[in-house]
C-alpha cells in the first residue's frame, strides 16, 4: 500500500483514525449506565463489577507493548485488522457471559484487542503529521473524541433502559465490525520503512528502558497519563454515585455525561487553537493547574452530594484535561519517528496504568460520596502537574532534549 506522506491525502485519513482511536473510550462508556444493573443481575458488589473496568484496563495496557512494536514491524494495517477481528469476538464473549467473573475475564480480553486501534491510530498520525501539524491532528482528534464519551453513555443508557447489558456488548461487537470493515476498504499503509527488529527482545527491553529515562519523553506521557487517570476515577464512581446513590435512570445518568465530555472537548478544541502560538510547556502546565482547581473544587462541594456539586467542578478538571491531552501527547512523540509504535505503545501503557490506578484507589474508598473520590483525583492532577514542571524543563526543541532509543539513529 502506499505511503501517505501528503497533508492533502492524510488529512481526510484523520476521520477514520479518530474512531479508531476512540474504541478504547468507546469500549468504556458505552457500557458504565449498566454497571448497577450487571451487579444486580449477577448479585455482585459494587468493587466487583468496578474490577471489569478495572480488567479491561489491564489487558488494554499490557497490549500496548505488544501491538505497538508488532505495527513497526509488520506494518499498522494487517496489526490493525487483526485486532479488531479479535475485538469483535471478544464482545460477543462478553456478551454471553453468565458470572462476573466470566464478564471480567471477557473484558480483559476486549481491552487486549481494543488497544490496536488506538496504539496503531495514534502511531499513523506520527506517520503523516509532524511539529505543530502533529499537535493540531492530535488536537482534531481529542476534540472529536470528546463526542465518543458524550454519546456512547446516551446511547448505552437508552440499550440498558430497553434491552439490557448484554445488548451493550453486541453493540460494541458490531462497531468493532465496521471499523474492520472500514479499515480493510479505507486503510492505507503508512509506515515509511518496516523495521524487522522491532519485536527483537533485547531491543525492546532496550527502547522501553531509554523512553523511561528519557525525561522529557516521561515528563509528556506522565502529564496525559495522570491526569487522564484522575478522569477515569471520576468515570468509575460515577454510575454508582448519580444511579446508585441518587436514584438516576441510566438513560438520564448518559445524558448527564454530556457536560463534563463538554469541558474535555472545550479544552481539546483550545489546546489545537493554541498549538505554535502558545510554548508546549506553557499548555500542559496551564491544563493540570486547571485539573488541579477542579479537583479542589470537588472536595470543597463533596459535603452535600448532589448532581450540580460533582458535575460543575469535574467539568473544569476536563477543561484541563482537555488542554493538556493533545499537547501530551505531540510532545511525547515528537522526537521518535523511527520507533513510533513503539513510543506509542509505551505512551499508552502509561496512559492506561494512570487510568488503572485511579481505578484501583477508588475501589475500596467507595463509601457513598465524593469526597474520596476528590482527593484520588487531586493526586492525580497534582502528580500531572509536577512530572511535567519537574521532568520536561527544556522542552522547547524536543528533537534536541530527547536521545534516540535503543540507540536508533
């Protein structure tokens, strides 16, 4: 297949990339207003059907050191299509599961396969974009993606309200099926040169261990990562807080989805606004001081719990969520076109084991009200905060800061 080097020929390409890298997001929120009712109808405790988010998160991050270096050497395209073969079988798995402890193993599994189209779609955009171009694409597709989790609880709400969880996972089967669909038809091939080393052990451990000591690489990934972690706890404990404890309808809880999404896509459609005029640093610095006030915000609401004193301050922890996501990410893997999967693999793993920590703290502190869940939130953002001011100073040419990995030249 041909290489799409051109602006002209990559950029309708970014529609596509955009819903491949939503199936992550996709694979979550479609299915959180059946989080009450899958513990129900199982006789499971909140902690254990929080544990499926938890699975998935787990396979979606193991996968990335896999899928990541197997797109560099065999190309994005057929690592692509194979993953979302898989993905599909996985949600009908999920879909006929009769324990949690089946929809658990089922989930891991789906988070295996649902990380191909994110690793591979974020690597194809390093493929076709570079510099500010690379920061403005990221930032087009942070602020599309803000759709997926502003609809997909809409929708999954109306599936549980009229045909239940387990309609949730046939939807999610049948996504996964057109996008194969799509990618098979729409597709090209991007990678400039395949590299046949790319799954060499020795190598791998190589490159994973220079990107994690490679400061500014770390100081970008542990930004997008920690702060997209404190986001996740929110997405955890949401269904049990407004449906569980509150008493809203699943449908209604989707709906009310909308306006924290509505404060990531703010801050994403910002980020892309700001790209070459605004320093890197200065963006993502701006984005986790604004999570770090909206977390704040949320433990000075947390005595009273009601829909307005959780929703208004997570919607100005999104807003910095949104800022600081699409820079991140730019920033992380600017300087590593050769090794690109792999750099994205690795972005991602860190991503999501951000996501699985928030998820894990919040777990056993649920107790009914959000204060917990403030503070989890707090440390995250915080943690966003001083990574980036303490490990991406300099970071003006990170094409000059950052090493080559694994010795790459």
């Amino acid at each position: 297949m041909a290489f799409l080097r051109s602006a002209d020929r990559a950029t309708p390409a970014l529609s596509l990339i955009t819903a491949l890298v939503a199936l992550g997001a996709l694979s979550t929120s479609l299915y959180t207003p059946s989080l009450p009712a899958i513990g129900a109808d199982f006789g499971a405790s909140s902690a254990a059907v929080q544990r499926t988010l938890t699975s998935f998160l787990v396979g979606f991050a193991g996968a990335q050191l896999v899928i990541g270096p197997l797109s560099d050497a065999f190309g994005r395209r057929p690592v692509l299509l194979v993953g979302l073969a898989a993905y599909v079988g996985a949600g009908i798995f999920c879909a006929l599961a009769t324990t949690v402890e089946q929809l658990t193993l089922g989930r891991f599994f789906q988070g295996f396969a649902a990380c191909a189209g994110p690793v591979v779609g974020r690597a194809i955009v390093r493929d076709l974009f570079e510099g500010a171009a690379a920061a403005r694409a990221f930032s087009a597709v942070g602020t599309a993606l803000a759709v997926v989790p502003a609809l997909a609880p809409i929708l999954g709400g109306a599936i549980q309200a009229q045909l239940g969880w387990e309609a949730a996972f046939l939807a999610l089967a049948a996504i996964g099926l057109a996008l194969l669909g799509l990618s098979s038809l729409k597709l090209h091939e991007t990678i400039a040169e395949r590299r046949p080393d790319a799954l060499n052990p020795a190598r791998l451990v190589r490159i994973y261990a220079d990107l994690l000591r490679n400061r500014v690489y770390m100081g970008h990934a542990l930004a997008g990562g920690l702060v997209f972690g404190g986001f996740f706890g929110y997405f955890a404990d949401a269904p049990f807080l407004f449906i569980g404890e509150l008493g809203i309808a699943p449908d209604v809880f989707g709906l009310l989805m909308v306006f924290t999404v509505g404060g990531y896509a703010g801050g994403s459609y910002l980020s892309g606004r700001l790209a070459g005029r605004w320093p890197r640093r200065r963006v993502i610095l701006t984005g986790t001081g604004i999570s770090v006030l909206g977390a704040l915000l949320l433990i000075g609401f947390s005595g009273d719990l009601t829909v307005a004193r959780v929703i208004g301050p997570m919607c100005v922890y999104t807003l910095g969520f949104g800022l600081t996501l699409p820079a991140s990410f730019a920033g992380a893997l600017a300087p590593f076109p050769r090794v690109a999967g792999s750099a994205s693999a690795m972005l991602g793993f860190v991503q999501m084991a951000g996501a699985g920590a928030a998820s894990v703290a919040v777990q056993p502190l649920y107790d009914g009200g959000a204060l917990t869940l403030g503070y989890v939130v707090l440390a995250m953002s915080a943690a966003a905060f001083l990574a980036h001011a303490v490990l991406a100073r300099g970071d003006e040419n990170p094409a000059k800061t950052a090493p080559k990995p694994g010795g790459e030249r």
